[in-house]
C-alpha cells in the first residue's frame, strides 16, 4: 500500500493524460459540440494539474486561479453553444469540417 | 489511515476519470460523449476531495457537473443531432493526432518525472471556505469583481447571439 500512494507526480500524471486525450479529441472529433467538451475536458486537466501545485506548496494562488478558471468557463460554455446554436439555425449542420464560411 | 484513504481515492477516481475521457474521445453518440464527461467531471471533484480541497470539489460538481454539463445536454437534446458518420475516413488525420498526443503525455511525463519526490503529506491549509473566503475578498479583490462583469457580459452576448432574428 505504501508504495502506492499517490505524491504529485501521480495527480500531474492523470492530469496530463486528460489534457491529451483532450487535445486527440479536438483533432479527431468533427462534431462541433463533442470538440467543445474537448476543449473544457482539457480545462479540467489544467485546473488539476493546479489543485495539485497549490497543495504541494501550500499556496492559495493555485487553488483561486482555478476558482477564477471555473467562472471563465462557465461564462465561455454559454457563450460558445449560444454560437453553436446560432450556427444550427443558419447551416442546419454544427461539422466542423463544413463550416467553413470564413475560409477566403 | 489517512494516506491509505487518500491512496484508495486517488486510483478510484483516477482510473475513473480517465475512463471518462476514453469514453468521450470514442463514443459516436454526443449524449453518451457528454454522460462519459459529466463521469469525468465527479472523479475530478474526487481527486480535489483526496488533494484536501474540499471547496474546489463542492464547485467542481456544482458548476461543471451540474450546471455547463446541464447546458451541453439541452443544447445537444435541442439541436437532435444524429450519430457522427464516416468518422473513420480520416486514418492518416486521427493516426497523426494519436501520434501527436501521445508525443505529449511523452513528453510532460518525462519533464515533470523530478516531482515523484513530493509525498504531499501534512493538511492543506487553504482548502476550506473561510481562508477562500478571506483571499477572495482581500487580495483578489478586483479580479472577483471582475467575473461578475464577465458573467453579465456572457449573459447578454449569449441572448443576443442565439436570438431569432425573426422578431427584432
């Protein structure tokens, strides 16, 4: 047991997979709304990656920045699929592959 | 005890959350990719609890596995979106950013391997309300305020931006 405990290369470890699989889900996934939790699966990574730096110095700034993170996420989430739905009532289609209407 | 608590919760929910990000990454239904985040969401709340971060764990499922994941799942029952299809065509694509993402885990694991030697014992003294509380309103003062213009500015842009235009 005692070999298993976690130190904080551990919690960086699942951190940092999370954050791949993010990055391999925004680059491979062509549904416009599954990109997005891609993208705030990978902001939950780094919010990680920070609870485990503030409790590994015993310093607030980690944890508040990922207070301040969750807000800004939550104000992007809504703005983001208020885009999404917008685009669903002009195109009828959210494939990232198709919404190419800024391309020149 | 408390570290075998800490290690228990620790796999538990590690292992728990990454199969929540394998399960979003290839489930082809988006309400199934979202059921697979919201799992992830709670583990991560999980490992906050194991980290002594109790009031970070508490907003994790309150904002993120209650409130954005409730927004995705009406956006994606609202729009009726059917399965992705022909995800399968792009082998060089989806070969490319698995070798890509596996390039990074590579490469974050091998630059962070020195922090092995933090046991993060001892209590975290800044997990609870009252010193949140206190840096809140001393030292983070402005940027605390700040987030309740972006959250007014977010309210309005999102009604303005997802408004029928039949009616203005």
């Amino acid at each position: 047991m005692e070999s298993l405990a976690p130190n904080a290369f551990s919690y960086l470890a699942v951190s940092i997979v999370m954050f791949a699989i993010g990055t391999i889900g925004v680059m491979t996934r062509r549904n416009g709304i599954v990109v997005f939790m891609c993208i705030e699966l990978m902001l939950n990574a780094v919010n990680l990656s920070l609870v485990t730096f503030s409790r590994m110095h015993n310093d607030p700034t980690g944890s508040m920045l990922v207070f301040f993170v969750m807000c800004v996420a939550a104000a992007e989430a809504v703005v983001g699929l208020s885009i999404i739905i917008a685009l669903f009532r002009n195109k009828l289609d959210i494939d990232i592959n198709n919404l190419n209407i800024f391309k020149w | 005890m408390e570290a075998t608590l800490q290690t228990i919760l620790f796999w538990v929910f590690a292992i728990l959350g990454i199969a929540g990000g394998i399960g979003l990454l290839f489930n082809r239904n988006p309400v199934y990719a979202a059921l697979s985040l919201i799992l992830n969401f709670f583990s991560i709340a999980g490992l906050y609890l194991s980290l002594q971060a109790q009031f970070l764990s508490i907003i994790q499922v309150l904002v993120y596995a209650g409130a954005i994941m409730v927004l995705f799942l009406f956006v994606i029952m609202l729009l009726n979106l059917e399965h992705e299809s022909g995800v399968t065509t792009f082998h060089t694509r989806r070969a490319l950013a698995f070798v890509l993402g596996l390039a990074f885990v590579g490469e974050m694991l091998y630059v962070f391997r020195g922090l092995s030697a933090y046991k993060l014992e001892g209590s975290f003294e800044y997990g609870e309300v009252e010193p949140i509380g206190y840096q809140l309103m001393t030292y983070y003062l402005l940027p605390f305020e700040m987030i309740s213009v972006i959250l007014l500015a977010a309210l309005i842009g999102a009604i303005i931006v997802a408004r029928s235009h039949k009616y203005i």
